[in-house]
C-alpha cells in the first residue's frame, strides 16, 4: 500500500464538452457527442467523435514549431477549468524543475504527415519542406509542447502503449514522485482524429457503423473519438479538502495474447484490477463504480466482462463504459476516463452507458442503463491496449 496522490487540478475536452461542467452536464444528460464521421476527406461508413474549436486555435508564435491538430486540442484543454493557471501556481510553490509532464498518445500529430503526404514530390517522393516532423508527427511532440506551454523544466516523456498509454502515465508519474526527482506532475492524453486511425480500425472490421453500444448484445464494435484531459498529480497536503480526490492505486499488466486481440479470459485485465486495489489496500467490494475499457467490440467487451465477474462477483459492483458519450479516444482514453471517474466521485453518480439498449446476458456484470446516484468512495478506471498492454486506475475521496 502506498500513500495516495491528489488530482490538484483535472481538466478535459471531447466531444460530449469541453471542461468539467460541460462533461458532468453532458454524462448527466445521457447526452452523445457521437455524430455521422465528415473528418478531413474520409468515407467510412461510420460515427466519430470530434471536440469543436480544435482549429480554431493559435499556438503562441514562440510554439508555433508544434503546431499540429493533436497540439492545438492539447492547448484548448489545457486552458480549461484554470488548469494551466494551477499548474503555474504549483511550480511557483516547489520549482518548475520540480513538475514532470508525462503525455500519453497513439498518433500524435500524424495527420500534418499525411496532410504532406498529398503534396509530396511526384519524382522524389520527398515531403514538403513545410512539416516539421519533430513538433508535429514525432510521439514526443505532445509532451514536449506541454512541458514548453506551461514553461516547465522537470522531466518529460510520451508514452504510447495504444489504449492503455494515459492511463500508464499515472503510473509514471507516481514512480518519479516515489523516487523523490520531482514534487508533482502533469498527467495526461491527447490523440486527434487522423486518417490512420479511421482507416486502419476500418481494414480491421472493427469500426460500427452507428454509435458504438459498448455490452450491448448486437454491439458492432468501436466508435473514434478525440480528446485531451490532464491531471496535476501531487502529494497531499494540508491544503487537501475532505472529498479531494485522490489516485490510491495502479495496476499494469502485459499478457501479450495478440497483437490486437484481448486474452479471452481476461486474465491481463484481471492482474491490473488487483494490483491496483492491492495498492491502494482495498477489497474488490469496496468499489462503488468501474468505468469499463468497454470498446463496444464483441471480443473485448466478453474479455473485460470475464475479468470483472471473476474479481468481483457476478453483477456485484456498478459499471459502465462511457465510450458510447464520447467514443473511443484510443491514447487519450485513459485520461478522459479517469477524468470521468473523478467526476463519479465528485458527484456520487455510476454513469450511464449511452447509446446500449439490451445488456448481453452473456457477459454477467452489472451493467447500468440509467445514471444511478449513490455515494460513492472509489472508483476503478479500466484501459486496456493492443498487444495486451493493461492498466487500472483506483480514484477515490479523501477522507
């Protein structure tokens, strides 16, 4: 068991809202931000989830290196709920190489590459001179521009484990923190709608061709949506209020069953629920809610579902997956969703699952179709990546 760290300061963007309020309102509203794909030049026969007034957005002239769809949705969140103004605050109390910034993502900024791509040199095949890989389609780039956003000096680093990698960045971050080389952290994900995505879940016969219905019985599979949600990960302090909300455990796990396929029984997914509550030295039945990875694809519902009912008992704890509100954010999911879970806290409320009509009686958990009101001490955030790359989140009120 280790002492537990404060989410200071949350924020996020999707396409059910932009900032808290708008979240909360939106998930209490069983409102989707899910709408017929129009991104760039795509014909998909599919739903995706775009977070408006992304290119609305102007880096600074000192960033302007990084500019890049994924960058511009990072800097909108980023301004969201006073976060950018915490975080200045924080390094101004222990130093600004005293915060790492740890960013997860899958694409980064690959779109500008592919935006290049169309206008590459039809004899060399050359890029234009115009991308700046480094600051847009480099995986670094997102935690790189952060770090320099917010005028930070501490450690920095990407993480990118597919679904699973802002989620693993609070593990990251409490290591380091653990380790005494940094105070605090921003924590985090961004991924932006990209061509790459769209097509490549598309070749794999896994895009729904309506809004996803994550453990509905005529589930199709996924929905893609984007996203940025950040955290300021610290020790707590005298300053920490009855009811902060609290990171008490992480749990990771790499079954490496296949390289997009989850373990059918749901065995990796299992170990990263258990290591998390071991960490934060708690009992299965004291979680009052389980936001589920919950994709909407037929092999990875039944997995998770598996996994569930073997820790936790057959229909025993409350769960959902709110994929259905805001699509599936692939590198940002982790974060958004642990966002979403320390909203559960705040306002004593399992989510509903949007868009799932009829529960698959196969998969034996305790599925909700409406919001449910209750007061609730812990949450359990699940995301779980390709290749087996697995992490749980355990969130909770300070006493």
């Amino acid at each position: 068991m280790r002492a537990p760290l404060h989410l200071s300061r949350f924020t996020a963007a999707s396409c059910l809202g932009s900032g808290l309020e708008a979240t909360r309102a939106g998930l209490a509203g069983r409102r989707s931000g899910l709408a017929p794909c129009d991104f760039d030049d795509v014909r998909l026969p599919t739903w995706t989830g775009t977070v408006p007034g992304v290119d609305d957005q102007v880096l600074p002239p000192a960033l302007a290196n990084f500019d890049c769809r994924n960058n511009r949705l990072a800097q909108l969140a980023l301004e969201l709920d006073g976060f950018a103004a915490g975080v200045h605050e924080t390094a101004r109390r222990v130093g600004r190489g005293r915060i790492g910034v740890f960013i997860g993502t899958t694409t980064s900024g690959i779109h500008e590459t592919e935006q290049a791509y169309r206008h590459r040199n039809v004899e060399t095949g050359a890029l234009p001179a115009s991308l700046d890989y480094r600051g847009s389609h480099n995986l670094y780039s997102p935690a790189a521009f952060v770090r320099r956003y917010l005028e930070l000096e501490g450690p920095a680093a990407t993480v990118s484990t597919a679904c699973s990698s802002s989620a693993k960045v609070f593990a990251t971050a409490w290591r380091m923190i653990d380790a005494g080389l940094i105070d605090a952290a921003v924590v985090g994900g961004v991924d932006s709608l990209c061509l790459t995505t769209l097509y490549g879940f598309g070749s794999l016969d896994v895009l729904s061709d309506q809004p996803c219905q994550p453990y509905d019985a005529a589930r199709k599979g996924i929905s893609i949506g984007e996203a940025a949600a950040f955290a300021l990960l610290e020790r707590p302090g005298p300053e920490t209020t009855p009811g902060a909300i609290l990171l008490r455990g992480v749990g990771e796990s790499s079954d490496a069953h296949h390289m997009s396929a989850p373990r059918p029984d749901g065995l990796g997914a299992r170990m990263a629920m258990e290591q998390a509550l071991a960490m934060g030295g708690v009992e299965p039945r004291s979680v009052g809610y389980i936001n589920l990875h919950g994709t909407a694809t037929v092999a990875n519902d039944a997995a998770e579902g598996k996994a569930v009912a073997a820790l936790f008992g057959d229909g025993q704890v409350p769960c959902s997956s709110t994929k259905g509100a805001t699509g599936h954010a692939l590198g940002a999911a982790g974060a958004l969703e642990a966002v979403i879970s320390a909203l559960a806290l705040r306002h004593g409320t399992a989510w509903a699952g949007v868009h799932t009509q009829q529960r698959d009686a196969e998969i034996p958990v305790d599925y909700r179709l409406d919001n449910t009101s209750a007061p609730i001490e812990l949450v359990l955030s699940n995301s779980f990546g390709f290749g087996g790359t697995n992490c749980s989140l355990l969130l909770g009120r300070a006493a």
